[in-house]
C-alpha cells in the first residue's frame, strides 16, 4: 500500500461560527489535541495517546468529533511492514478565531477605541446564540480586555516598529514567527492562561445552556 499524503496546506487561520464547533474546541482533550499538537505536526492517534497519557479509544473518539466537525484533517495514511494502517490527522489552520472576523489587539490603539472593540465582541457572540447577561456583562468585558491587553504587551516585545529585521520578514513569515512566538510567551504566563480558562469558562456556561434549549 502507498502512502496516501494530502497536498492540502494548512491554513494560518479559520474563523469557527457554529457554536457546537466552538463547544468541541473548548473541550480541555479536544483542545490540547488541537492546540498542543496538531496545529504543529500530523500525528496518529497512537502518538497521540502516549504524548496526552490517555487510552487509544478515548483519544479516536475525541479525533472523530474534531475530524467531522472540519477542525482537523486526515492527511496521510500509511501501511507498515506488519500491515498496520497508520493514519496522521492535522490541524486545518495554525490558530481558530471565535466568532471574530478578525483578532483583536490594543496594539496602537488608543484606550477608549479598544473598550469599543471589546463591546462589540461580546455584542458580537449574540449571533452564535451567545447573549450575554447583563449581570456577567461586566464580568466578561473585563476577562476579555485583560487577555487582549496581555496579548498586545507580549506582541510588542518583538513585532515593534523599530525592529527592523522582523518588519522586513515577507507577511505570511511575519505572521507565522508572531503566532509562534506569542503562543509561547503567553503559555508561560499563569494569569493569562487563568484568565483564559476564565473566559472559556464564561463561555462554555452559555454554550450548554444553547445545547439544553435544542434538546
């Protein structure tokens, strides 16, 4: 058997809309599966099972939650001496936006112009079903501007105008070494990766109350 390999590239970026998309993303497995490691490599579900620690079964099921809702693709499939079929899974783009037709920064923004971004974010979730209670409204302001303004400190460390070398990169290498670099600034930082389980907490509450109305 020959190797079947997928000529598909991945995407820098794909914007999710449909809430029970959203939901499998929030999924702690589903999203360490996603964002831990298929956004970097394709790897099978064995590989996957010895780098999360977690029994082969349970990892295929959560694959083919997040293969059929579109989130990753099988890109490869192999056959071994012993006649084993492997199948590597990717990520279809290197990060996933929520709902958000672009990713918001206060990055040269003036305060006020970045508080009316936020606004219209979370205004913005009420077309996936998302309405925000005005009693958590405040609460939610606050936990996405915190995690905007944390993103945009940690964007200025390198992607500044004087940096000469990195505003030269072509866009796409640009945009690339940025992702890269602020994903592992930011997993290094404990208030922003409690902040953000906060807001997907926030977020994942309204998404079950979505599914308990459907059912």
């Amino acid at each position: 058997m020959n190797p079947k390999i997928s000529t598909k590239r991945i995407k820098e970026f794909e914007i999710v809309t449909n809430p029970k998309v959203i939901k499998l993303l929030l999924d702690k497995t589903r999203k360490d599966i996603v964002f831990k490691y298929l956004v970097n490599q394709p790897m099978t579900v064995k590989q996957l099972s010895v780098a999360m620690k977690k029994k082969p079964g349970t990892v295929l099921h959560h694959v083919q939650k997040l293969n059929n809702a579109g989130i990753i693709d099988l890109v490869e499939t192999r056959e071994t001496p012993r006649g084993i079929v492997e199948r590597y899974y990717r990520a279809v783009a290197r990060e996933f936006r929520l709902g958000i037709s672009e990713r918001m920064s206060a990055y040269d923004e003036e305060p006020e112009a970045s508080k009316d971004r936020v606004r219209a974010a979370l205004l913005g979730l009420s077309t996936l079903g998302i309405h925000i209670t005005e009693s958590e409204f405040g609460q939610a302001r606050s936990l996405l501007q915190n995690l905007i303004d944390r993103e945009a400190e940690v964007s200025r460390v390198y992607d500044s105008p004087g940096n000469h070398a990195f505003q030269s990169l072509p866009p796409s290498t640009r945009r690339d070494v940025s992702y890269r670099m602020s994903q592992f600034l930011l997993s290094q930082d404990a208030t922003y990766r409690r902040t953000l389980s906060e807001w997907h907490d926030l977020i994942a509450r309204y998404l079950r109350r979505i599914e308990s109305e459907v059912v």
